[in-house]
C-alpha cells in the first residue's frame, strides 16, 4: 500500500478528487463548532461546515470513538465518499481505533484511493503513524492460497495534516511498520504446507538484498555440530528438517554490543507424542507466530537504516509424532550442557528457545529479547489485550514497557519468583520441562532463564496476541510494533550525547 504525507488544509481536502475522504473528528468539535467556523482551519471549508452543522446539531453523529457519518456524493466535497469519524480526544490510540471502524466499511473494489485528514484542532502528531496502521489492519487480505483471491483495492492513501519533522518521521516509521506487519501476518496466516522451515528460511534470506543486512541458514549438520540437542529433539520427529536462521543489521558503530531478537519458529506443533486434540489444531500453524514478528521486525528494520546493530535468530522446525519423535521421559542435553527430562513434548517451543538463547550469549549483546506463542496459560491470564512480559532486569522491563505504550502494542510484567521454579526439578536431569498446570507461563518463563545466564533477558509470550480466532481467525502482526519501537529507542540512547546518556541498567535478582 502506498502512503503519502501531504500537509493540506480542510479546505484543499475538500477538494480533493478521491474515492474517500475520511475525517478524523475529535469529540470537542461539535460544541465548539459554531464559535471556530471562522478559525484558521476552517477557511475555505465553510461549505463543508454548513452541511454538516445541522446534521452534528441533530445527532446524527453519535458520540463515541468509531462512531460515523457517511454520504455519498456529498455536495460540499469532490470525493465520491465522504467518512466522519470520531476519534476521542484526537490521540493516536483513539484516532487508531476511530480509523479502523471507518476504513472496515471502505473495503470495497471501487474504493482505490483515500485521503485520511488528520488537521482538525485535537488530532495529535502521532495520529499520522496510528492512522497508517489502522488503514492497513483494516484492509488487509490474506491471498496466498485462495485460487479466485480478492486482494485489496485501495492502494493509495494520503495524509493529511499539517507537515513537521516529527510527522515525516512518524509516517516513515509507519510505512516501515504497515511493511514489516504484514509480512509477518503473511507467514504466520500461510498453511503449515506453505510455510515449512526451509520456506521460512528463503523468506529470511531475501532481507538479505537490504543494505546493512547479511543473514546465514544452518541446517541439520551446522546445527548439530553447534550442541544443539534440545532443538534437535523437537525437530527429529518431521520429515521437515530444521533451520536455524540467523539475520544480522549492521547499522551501527564495528564491535557495538547488538540487540538481539529470538523467535520462536514452529511452523506446526502438534504437540508431538502428547498430541494436542483435533479442535482448533488447525490454528497451530500460528505457532511461529514469534518468527514471524521477529522477521516483520527485521524487515522494518532494514527498511528504516537506523544506527543499531540487532541480530535476529529464529530456530524453526516442525514438531510431529512419527516414530522417530522425542518421547516422553527421554533426556536431551541442551546446547549449553544442562540436561533436561521432556516430559510434556507440547512444551517444545522452549526446548528450541534455549538453544537459541545460548547461542545468542556468544553474540556479545546489550539485550536478548525471546518472542513466543509458548503458553496457553498466558492467555487465560491476559487473554488476548496484552502481552505477557517476563524479566529479571527492571531496566530492560520498563524499557519495552514504555515501547509497547508508544507503539500502542501493550505488555504486561509478569513474575519470576525463584519458588516458581520448584516444579522444574526432574529426579533424572537437571530439569523437566513442565511443571504443572499451575503457574504455567511463569514456569515457562523460569524454565528460559535457566539458559539466559547474565544476559540482559526479557522474554514475551505472545500467545494471546499473536493471532484471533473465529469469524476474524488471522494473524495480527503483534508484536512487531512494540520490537522495532524498542529497537528505535536504543538507536536513539546510543546516538545520545555522553553526557546525557543514561546511567548502566541494573538488574534484580529473582
């Protein structure tokens, strides 16, 4: 989809020739509209305001965020559509929020171009990278395998507001995002048929065209001479081999100390000898969901060039129950020499996590951030509005914190007491797997940092904000906003002056 800033006034919106013009109309507006027609905003727009005065005036437009007023061939503009919404107090959640009840009813073929006027007193600058994501999500269409498919017809989008550095660099992050999103929606929505490890690994490889990025796919043999017997286990069930991807962005100083993302790639889990059942299995394609995000962060990434360096890794493999999958009470021994009793192989995202986290210590780097659908428990938690974050390092939490609220892509701490971990012991390795149903996502968690070390660790169970069910079953990109937000702030502390720069995280002790 193409997007383009443009700073016009209502006036010159109104003029536009376009299939849609969506205005964003914040909620102080209808009361004071009588004493600011003659405002600055307003001038040249007073045909506009006129028609619509008596319809505020009536009710016609309901108060409430998304609440709208549609015509067709409205007289006071020279779109064939003209939309009023309303955004609240004209914030970027409010304004995302407003913009994707609008742009639902806009998903029509004839509807190819669209102005969105985000100039109205109240719109906020951050409406301009909301009001993007929220065109996107709503107009999205997963096309890969249908045989008539019905991509989206609206191709071009203006915004429209006033102009400012801080807007053209909000728009840039938007593109970069709507980008990055819906790659990560395209593979996380694809059938595990077409989404293999090796398809998913070519995928990664092409961000290899980017300038600044060089990635490597290990198969098999790299992957076992690397120790990496717990991934292994999970993998050798598939006919599927496994891939471990690894993606690096060098875009900042040589020998800076890089951020790293892991992600979880099961590109279908069946739960492997503790098979899962029949219903909903179909949904465990979305299970790489945290590859997915990770990839869709990367790409955002190269298209952006900021000067960071941050090395994605996502060990991918499909977990099967042929007869030649882990069982049940087997021992493996991990990448980093603990040895770990498998006794539920449906816990396997974290069998390949910990892997990758090993991995990830030779890195060298400033922070280590896992992705995963891991727990069902995580979503009876915080179900699908957040989620969950875990972390031993107060810094590194309140940092994605902070970047989940700005990109409007929220978290929620969770804890990772020490007792936690009790249920881990195993009487025949240094521990299980699971630990009961009690507790799940933190356990889980506990399990991870096991293998963290003195890294900078967060981790981010996305499984109840990876993807929806029902009627509206589909990826939704998450959490690729709160990833590349992350990765904009450090850009942004490790480009600050010295003498301004913040003082060495410090981390607690759990």
């Amino acid at each position: 989809m193409d997007f383009e800033l443009k700073p016009l006034s209502l006036a010159q919106a109104t003029t536009a020739q376009t299939d849609a013009l969506v205005l964003a109309w914040p909620d102080h507006l209808p009361d004071t509209l009588p004493d600011n027609v003659s405002g600055p905003w307003a001038q040249g727009a007073e045909g506009l305001l006129a028609w619509l005065q008596p319809l505020l005036k009536s009710g016609e437009l309901e108060a409430g965020v998304g609440k709208q007023l549609v015509a067709l061939a409205c007289p006071a503009v020279a779109a064939r559509r003209l939309v009023v919404v309303r955004v609240g107090d004209g914030s970027a959640a409010a304004v995302r929020k407003g913009l994707v009840v609008a742009f639902s009813g806009l998903k029509q073929p004839h509807v190819k171009k669209a102005v969105v006027y985000l100039g109205l007193p109240g719109v906020t600058e951050g409406a301009a990278r909301a009001a993007m994501l929220a065109v996107a999500d709503a107009t999205y269409q997963f096309t890969t395998t249908l045989s008539k498919p019905k991509p989206r017809s609206l191709h071009k989008v203006i915004v429209a507001m006033p102009g400012s550095e801080r807007v053209e660099q909000l728009v840039a992050e938007g593109r970069a995002l709507v980008s990055g999103m819906e790659l990560a929606k395209e593979w996380a929505n694809r059938p595990a048929n077409h989404a293999t490890p090796t398809l998913l690994a070519e995928a990664a490889e092409k961000l290899g065209k980017h300038p600044r990025v060089k990635v490597d796919v290990l198969g098999p043999k790299e992957v076992g001479k690397l120790g990496m017997g717990a991934f292994m286990a999970v993998a050798q069930g598939s006919v599927e081999p496994l891939r471990f991807i690894v993606i690096r962005y060098n875009g900042g100083v040589k020998g800076q100390a890089p951020v790293v993302l892991v992600g979880k790639g099961i590109t279908f889990d069946t739960g492997g000898i503790s098979i899962k059942p029949a219903a909903e299995m179909d949904e465990m394609k979305f299970d790489m969901g945290g590859a997915a995000s990770v990839l869709g962060t990367m790409h955002a990434i190269a298209m952006l060039q900021p000067h960071i360096n941050v090395v994605a890794l996502i060990p991918s493999c499909e977990n099967m129950p042929d007869g030649r999958a882990v069982k049940p009470g087997d021992v493996v021994t991990s990448m980093s020499g603990q040895t770990i009793e498998i006794l539920n192989t449906d816990a396997e995202g974290r069998l390949i996590l910990c892997d990758a986290l090993t991995y990830a210590e030779r890195l060298n780097p400033s922070s280590v951030v896992d992705v995963a659908t891991l727990t069902g428990a995580c979503v009876v938690a915080l179900g699908s509005v957040r989620t969950g974050l875990f972390s031993p390092d107060d810094a590194l939490a309140s940092k994605l914190s902070s970047a989940g609220e700005q990109s409007q892509d929220l978290c929620w701490r969770m804890p990772l007491d020490d007792e936690y971990a009790e249920g881990l012991k195993s009487n025949f390795a240094d521990m299980g797997n699971v630990a009961g149903r009690m507790g799940g996502a933190v356990t889980a968690a506990k399990f991870l940092q096991k293998f963290a070390g003195n890294l900078s660790w967060a981790h981010l169970d996305i499984a109840g904000t990876a993807w929806k069910s029902g009627a509206a079953k589909g990826s939704t990109g998450r959490p690729v906003p709160l990833l590349l937000q992350y990765v904009l702030n450090e850009a942004a502390l490790q480009a600050a002056p010295a003498s301004v720069a913040v003082d060495k995280p410090k981390r607690r002790r759990s």
